[in-house]
C-alpha cells in the first residue's frame, strides 16, 4: 500500500477575520491532515480581503469527513472556496487558429509529463494543426468560424467541451469570443497575448512595439473578459530587443516568451495557485 | 609622453548607399587613425537608413586634419554627424524636484568615477535637496514655479544653463516643460518615466500598475518631446511584483529600475552611443 | 490613539508534525491577534523540515499574553522561533575597507526610510570613508587590521558591536574573519561575495569571470561561515556581459549587481523573512 | 529577376593593425557590394586582437571577383577568416540520449523555419527517441555506445556525419566524447551543459545545486573540448529558484533554460556570428 495519501488542496477567499486560519487549521488536524503549504496573503485593511491556499495530505476517511464538514465552517466565514483532490488532473480543452508554437508547447509538456493534465481534443477553426495534434493521440475538431456563423461555432464549441473541460486555453485563437460565450462557460478562459500589457493592446502588437521604438518586448497570458485584452493578468514576461531586430525578428523572439508565459499560466493553473478577484488575480508561487 | 593619443568618436546618420563605410575607414586610415570600434547597422531595405559609429585613435594631428577633410566627405553622403574629442567630458546639467533617488544615483556615479562627466549645475523648483547636492561641491539653483511663472522660470533655467551644458537630465523633476524650450533648448533633453511606456503614461503609474494587476512594472529613460511621454526611449527595465506589492511596495522597488536605467542612458550619452532618428533611437551597446 | 496594534512576527523552524499550524494559529486566535501574512513551508517527506513566518498583529495585551505561552507550546514541537515586535528596528553595523558602494547603497537606503533600520556605527580598517559616514550622521571607528594584530583587531569590533548590533554586514570589508570571532558573534554576519557563488570563490572573481569568458556575471550575498564564500546563500542576482566588457567594465557592471543583492539581503533581515538551515535558507518572499 | 543579390558574411580575426576596416570595405566597394552590418572589436591594447563580422550584400559576379581577391588581402593581415554564401544553409548533426527536450526544441525551430539549417540527421545511443525524430522526415541512426565500443561507436559517427555536416549539437547526449573524436571532427562541436558553469561542473548539476542552495539555476552552451564542461562558452540562461523547488522543481525549470541557451547557440552559429579565440567567444549579436 504505497501512497494511502489523498493530496488535497483548499483555495479560499474571503473577507479577512481574525480566527480563519485557526479555523481552517483546526479542521484539517481534526481531519487527521497534515499541511504540506500554507501560504495566505491579506491585503491593505482598506480592502481587507484574505487569500488563503493550503496543500494538505489526508487519508481517505479524514478526507471524506472534511469535505463533509467544510462547507459549513466556509459559511460562517462567507467564503468563496473551491477543493480539489490532486489526483484527479484537470481537463485543459485548447482553441488554435494557424500559429503552432503554444500549441506545440503545451502538448509537448504534456506528452513528457512536465504537465499533470488531461487534453480531453484541440478545437481549430483551421485544419492546418490536425496532423500535429493527431500525433499526440489527442482528438482534433475542426470548427470554421466566419462572419455569419460566429454563435454556431461557439454553440459547437460549448457543446464539445462545455461539459467535458474543466478550462479553456487560447494558444493564439484568433477569433474573439462573444460575451455570451465566456458567461455561459462554467470554467475559466486563459488566453495568451503577445505583448506587454497594458502596453499594445488590440491586432499587431510586434509591428507597434516596432514603430515604438521599445527596448523590451513582452507577453501576457490572462483570464479572457468581456473587454478585449483587459482581464486579470495571470503572467508576464519580457525580453530584451534593440534597433538591430525588425518587426519579424520581435516576432521571433516573442514567441519564446508567449510559450514560457502561457506554460507558467498553465502549470499554475493545472497545480491550483490562482484566485481571481476583481481584476486582479492572487497567484501562489 | 603617456597618451599621445586622442580617442575620437563619430557618430553618423544617413540614406543607405555603397561605400559610405569604406571612405570613413579610409578617411580614418589616411589620417593615421586606428579603428577600436565600428557598429555599424542598416535598416531594412524600405526604410533604408544607414547608422554608424566609430571610435578610434589618432595622434593630434591626424585628428585636425580628419576634422578638416571629414565634413565634406560628409556632405557627400548628405550625412548627420557629431564628432568627438572623448578626453573633453560632456556637461551634464540636472533638473530634480523632492524626490531624490535618481539624483542621489546619478552624484554617486559621478563622484566614484563611473561617469565621465561635467555636473556644471543641479537645478530644482524646491530648496529640499540643496544640502544633498552641495555636499558633492556641486551648485544648486533654486528656481521656483508655480502656475503664473513658469515660462519665466524656463528662462532662467535657460539663461543658467542653455549655453552651460551639452544636455539636460529630469531625474525626476514634477514640471512638464513647455515646447518652447524644448525647441530653444540646444541639446537633448532625458526623462525618466516610472513605468513602463506605453503602458501607464501620465500620472501615478505604480498606483495605476496595482490597480491594473500587472506582474511585471518598469521604468523607461527617453528623450523629451513636445508630446508628453511619447519620446524615443532610450532604455527601459523591469523587474517582477506579485499579489504581495502594494502600490507603495511597487514604488520602492521600481526606484532601483529608474535608478539603473537613467543610469544607462546617460552612461550610452557619455559614451556617444546614441543616434535618436524620427521617433526612435539607435543605441550601440 | 493611533496605533494600537502590535505588528509581531513569528519565525519558527521544527521537524515536520501534524497539527503544528493549527496550533500555533489557534494561540495567535485566542491571544485576539489577526494573521496578516502566514508563510509556511515544508520539506520533502525525506527531510522532513518544517519552517514558517507568521505577521500577525495583536493589541498589547494579548501579545503579553502570547509571549508568556508561546514558549511552552514551542517546546512540545521541539522548535527553534524567534518573536519579533516588528515597531523595535533591528541594529546593524556595517564593516567596510575603501570600496564605498556597497557602503553608500545601504546609507542611502536607510537615510530615505526605505530600511526601517538602526545603524549604530560603521566600523572600517582604513580611514578614507569616514567624511561619507559622517555626513549621515552615523558613528565611525576606524580599527586598522594587519598580520600581527586580527585578533586584538577583532576583539575591539567585538566590544564594540558585540552587545550594540543584532547582525554585521560585511559591505566589501576585505579582512577575512577568524572562525572564532565568527562563532562568538551573537547574531548573523551578512557578507556581499562579487561573483555568482560557487562560480570564482576567493579573489578577483571580475577578472576570472573575464578570462573564463562567461556571459553572465553575478553578485551572491550570503552568511558568514568559517568556511570562505561557502555559507549559505540569501540572494543572487545576475547581468550579461560580452566580449565588449572587459575585466573593468565587468567589475562597473558587477557594482550595480552588488549593491542590488545586498540591499535585498538587508531587507529580508530587517522584514524578518529568513530562515537558516544547515548550509541553506528559506526566504519568505 | 527577385533577388539577384547575394547575401554574404565574412567572420575574421587577426591582430590589430590600423588600416584592416579600411581594406575590406574598399574591397567590399570594389566588387560592387553593400555592407548590410558590420560589427567589429578590438580587445585591450595588451591583448590587441581584432574581431569583425561584415554583412553585406553583392550581385553573383562581385562576389565572384571578392572570393578571388579577398584571399590575398586576408593573408596581408595574417588573418584568420571564413567566408559564407548565406544562401546556402548550414548542416547541423544532433546527437541525443534519452533526454528528448532539447532535441525536440530543435526540431520545432527547424519545421517551422525559425532556423535555416539543414538536419541530415539524428544519431543516437538509444532506440527510444527514433519515432519523434522520423516524425519530422529526419533520418534517424542508432549507434550504441558501451565501455568496450566507443571507439568504435565514435568512428562510425565519424563516417555518418564527418563530410555530411558542419557541426555537430549534443542535445543532451550521455556519451563525452574522446579527445580523438574532437581533433579529428572538421567542424564545430555544441554542447549544452545544465549548469551555470563553471559552477558545478560535471553530473548531476541541479541536485549539487539544490544542495549548495543556490537562489538562480542556470544553463550554459559552449563548444566542446578535450577538457570537460571547459571549452569557450556561447551562451548563458539563468531562472529564479527558492526553497520551494526541489531538485526535481529545478530539473523543470531547467529544461526551460536548456532549450532557450542551446536554440540561441545554434541561431548565432547558423547566422555565422560566433568568433571563437582561445578559451573565449566573440558574439557578434
């Protein structure tokens, strides 16, 4: 009987309190639990709001009792909180239009491991990337979106991986998805943007960051919102560019950075480390 | 006879063509120089701009008669340039308002040695920072503006240092100045910006960052132009927060970014490493 | 009536056992404290280690309170803690030889507010800072070192900074220390080591850098041990250089690097964020 | 008729003499050319060495004229120096263990033109990575290696790649090779190395650095020589680590930084930017 464990990680937020942490504490030892991290971040008393995600190990009877227990002691603190067993790997469904090196990145982790996550199929509104990802064994959709059909292919997509996702990724999907759609989904929406923003938003941002005249590049993966490139930003990277490297070179070296930004957002995600409040998000490193 | 020696650098700027770098360095050669080095970098075939800097070595005389002949070798090619003598240190005048940490870098860096450079004055709206900067025997002006008198205060800021400095350095001064001395003023005028342009321009921007919940916050050195923010950078730099920096936390670390990249920029400007060219600039590090 | 509050910082280091969180949480709860911020973290199942930094804030009373149990509840997990009212700045005297930057970097800081710090008094071996020391109003003793008299040398640091500091920073002091001042000294010794550690252990790392031809050089800031450059590391930080920089313009750049890793090895001391243990740290940022 | 120019690199190194700029770039003009880029450097006056790379652009019979010329020049100068038709890509051999990170990076790179290199072909020590690499259309070659056949093994890498190549990349591959197998290789030898060197050389570099503490891991290119982890280095990556990555956490990370440090090796090879002199690298980028 190898590993009689159950990983357990708890992410929590609400408005601080003195006694949470007693509390939450209190019910994980009760439970027979032994917490692996605890990392908890309250803000300015002005906002006075409290963050909290603790990794615990728990057999699984103390488990069983916990999340029976739990939910009543959450609503005496009126928290949003979410529970996941660790050995249940989320299910990461992926949107791509042409451009492949997120794409290739993101199954590339997950072929070697690197990502503890399930691709339950790619959706495309191109047919190009189908031989790559079929490589994988991962299925592949095929679904054109064009001016006419935007909600039909959307329904498509909701019905494809509404229910069979527990996340989106956008690994440059290049169509932008209607309010509607982002509502109705019941999980988050994670999309990569090849600049620094808020720098750049909006279509072409190499050829701008170009004409700028900047001397660092960057990109950004964040939570997909109503308003185009404005939601809560998960990671950010940069790197260096100088008078020597063109528009196409920028575009070159972006790349490295969109797929190390979109991995980290990923790998943060997949691992349970990020609270979105507001538009802001918590993201324990 | 240690350095019989002069060290020369010439920077240029002009349409692309054949041959311009070959009379140059036979320009250079005839006049006994010797080339320590030559960056040299063309844009793309469209825009077809031709930049160049070269740093040599050539006894006195061969520079007087390189300086005679070069400027018609230089109208020629219908080329921009600046010649200079390096032993001749460049004037650096500063403009602070209370904030002291840039200021405070740039003395240091200028009384250890790391800069070669004339400080011929520091002038502030406040008297705060006199005793600061009287300290490194530097003179300090105190020049006050307020809403009624401030192209007076220009001028007198001209008068004191318009014909008294090779260019100007706002290390942190709180006035905007008016196009008119922008115009007037002879050399060029540095800026540090505390943020990372284009994002967060104007006012407050490491509230703005923490508002905007970006990973990442920046500083930006660049040259002023009529249009608020919107010069040639010349460096720029950043460094990662996260959910733990409150704005302030954001302040106090993105000083050691404005620190280190006003410190380039005047660095790259002692060392005649930039060509500033329509809205960007060209610097050879 | 301001500030009522108590600002306490926990720091505490055990074998790792179930319910240890709990309890400490439930003692700060049932002293009426807040956690602010609890960071714990705890190592593989192999080493078994547990440390945590808890910032809690509590009225006066309670943390009377807290303080007269505390240590009962310590001793039943075995731990090493330290309690800190964090109102109660730390004392810190600095050893340096003639290379001021280091020096300069950490006055600057603790003049403009940035290091909530007491500087009793800057000790050196030569005399030549003494005029930048004293223009902060800060002691300075002068205590020559050299073959025939370390030890008296030490012993006079010793009287002096033995009962009136809480740590030593080593701010370029050229002298090594001897293992027995080491280990009589009460509290930490903070060196800053001019390469990236184990990289160029001992002297002119700058010029092995160069000859090594490496295209990144760093800057270690670590705790004294007997052992020279090898105790354990606090904080690293790195810059690129190339064929361009020679020995001299890395040893430029590497200042920057220095003053940088240094000041956040202070700053990490004076938050309270450290943790030693057997050769490493764990830095709660 | 689109291009009818050639695209030409010239890498040279000589000693330092006044007059080389010169000569070259009349060459250059004389055969009807356009310099695109020149970057030159010339070492401390003690070491007194000369570096340049010229980029420029000519029609077929300029060129056919400069390839003739040239050599006279080059000898004048006593100049060692390598002449490149850009048009035509060079051929790069992998060789590869188990290990599939950095392979698989470089395959990506290559299908997606992000390199204009030519692969003949893959040789490993082991079956396991044959599959991935004939996904790409690349020829695949297993030669074992064990204590008793590595001369053997290494004389039929000799064969495979000596005429069919023009340098070699060991993209993690488990085997060092002979000193023998080094000097009789033609061209250059790439090897990415998971450490910062010189810091932990040799095995098991992430588990020495978890163990020394370290706060930034590293990667690090470098060509290949008879003493091992010793030869000129090309590049250096590094990324933040903390307590909370163990040697697996940091074994991840690393990959990262491998792929990163080892493409931009090969993109500086393949664009002919690399001057290697003594233990040293000149990188023109």
């Amino acid at each position: 009987m190898k590993h009689p464990l159950k990983s357990i990680v708890l992410l929590l937020h609400c408005d601080d309190q003195p006694g949470i942490v007693s509390a939450i504490s209190r019910e994980i030892f009760t439970a027979t639990g032994n917490i692996l991290q605890l990392d908890q971040h309250t803000t300015d008393r002005s906002e006075g709001q409290f963050f909290m995600r603790v990794h615990f190990e728990v057999n699984a009877q103390g488990y069983e009792k916990f999340a029976e227990s739990w939910p009543m002691t959450a609503q005496k603190y009126n928290a949003r909180w979410q529970l996941y067993d660790m050995s249940i790997p989320l299910k990461m469904v992926i949107l791509v239009s042409k451009i492949d090196h997120c794409l290739f990145d993101l199954l590339y982790r997950y072929s070697s491991g690197e990502f503890n996550v399930e691709i339950p199929m790619v959706i495309s509104n191109h047919e190009d990337l189908r031989p790559m990802v079929e490589k994988y064994s991962v299925p592949f959709h095929f679904i054109p979106v064009n001016a006419d059909n935007k909600r039909e292919a959307e329904s498509q997509i909701m019905q494809l991986a509404g229910q069979n996702s527990d996340f989106l990724v956008l690994a440059r999907y290049m169509q932008i998805l209607t309010p509607e759609f982002i509502e109705k989904y019941p999980g988050e929406i994670i999309n990569i943007h090849h600049s620094f923003l808020p720098s750049f938003k909006g279509a072409y941002p190499y050829q701008r960051a170009y004409e700028r005249g900047v001397k660092l590049i960057g990109a950004t993966a964040h939570f997909v919102t109503e308003d185009l490139d404005e939601g809560p930003i998960i990671e950010q990277m940069v790197t260096r560019v100088s008078h020597r490297d063109n528009a196409n070179d920028m575009k070159i070296k972006g790349k490295n950075l969109e797929k190390l930004a979109l991995a980290s957002a990923v790998k943060c995600t997949l691992e349970r480390r990020i609270i979105r409040y507001g538009n802001r998000t918590v993201v324990f490193t």
